[in-house]
C-alpha cells in the first residue's frame, strides 16, 4: 500500500512538471527599462566636491602651519553649508576641541602646502605653491583643478592660529 502511494504521488508531480513546462512566457509592455537603458543618460559634476571627501580635511593658517581639521559640515536647511566644525588638538581623537567656523571664512586650496621647515628632507618634493592671502572664502577653487580631479580640496585655510582656535567656545551638538 505504501509502494502503490508513492507511485502515484510521483506520477502526479510528473504530470504537473510537465505543464508547468510547457507553458511559454507571455510578453508584457509594461516592463521597467533595462540597466542599459537606465544608464543611457548620465549627469557629469565636473570640479565640484565630495562632501563625504571633506570630513577629515586639514586645515592649516597662513604661516602654513597644521591647525587641524574639518569634522563636519552643517547646512541650513535649503542644504547651504554655513559652519565648518573643526578639530583642534588632541591625539587620535582624544582631547580634540571642537570649534565651529563660518563656512565662508574658510578658503580652499587643490595645491600642497609648500614645507617650510628648516632642516633638510631629502625625499620631499617641492610643493607647487604656498598658501597665501586672507581667507575671506570669496574664492572657494584657489586654483582650477585638473581634469582627472580627486574630487576634493587638498586643504584649507583659516585666518587664525591654534591658539586662538582652542580659545574659542566648544562646539556641541544639541540632542
């Protein structure tokens, strides 16, 4: 009796497989474009940033000395950039100073910082230029970028000293 029920359920899953592949796929007009037909257009950003590339960026004075770094950026809410929150001090995060900046008094520079120390490194190239000039951000690209861009400054300037950053007020994100 066993035998002779899974004889038949084998003769049923036969049959049923074999309607199932006899059936042919219908065609439908309402099908999504195709990921080539999807990529057919593209948008081009030619010289703009990467947000995500700002974060960590350094920033330096005009004596070209390293005063620290941008950690955030936070936009109103038209999605403008109005402060650039910089860390000052610290070692690997520890001990960092939080500062917020207005966005527009920082200038952007795409060239090295020029070494300026006074001993001798032997395996350091000559930077293109030096940092020079207020930091009035009025002029956010110091220098055209090349055309195969890395997508974000080398680094910025601010008109102010370490010092005077760590002197500043702390910044805090509000719960």
């Amino acid at each position: 009796m066993l035998i002779k029920s899974i004889a038949a359920g084998l003769a049923g899953t036969a049959l049923i497989a074999t309607v199932a592949f006899a059936q042919s796929p219908t065609a439908t007009t309402d099908k999504a474009p195709t990921a080539a037909a999807a990529t057919a257009t593209t948008t081009t950003a030619s010289g703009d940033w990467r947000a995500s590339k700002m974060s960590g960026l350094k920033v330096y004075n005009e004596a070209n000395e390293n005063i620290g770094s941008v950690n955030d950026l936070l936009m109103d809410k038209s999605g403008n950039i109005k402060i650039a929150v910089i860390g000052v001090g610290g070692f690997l995060g520890m001990g960092e100073h939080l500062v917020a900046v207005p966005y527009e008094k920082l200038k952007f520079v795409n060239e090295a910082v020029a070494y300026t120390g006074a001993g001798t490194n032997p395996g350091a190239k000559p930077a293109a230029s030096t940092t020079t000039g207020a930091a009035t951000g009025t002029d956010k690209t110091a220098t055209a970028a090349p055309s195969g861009s890395k997508w974000y400054p080398d680094h910025a300037v601010f008109n102010a000293s370490k010092d005077e950053l760590k002197n500043m007020p702390e910044f805090k994100y509000s719960e």
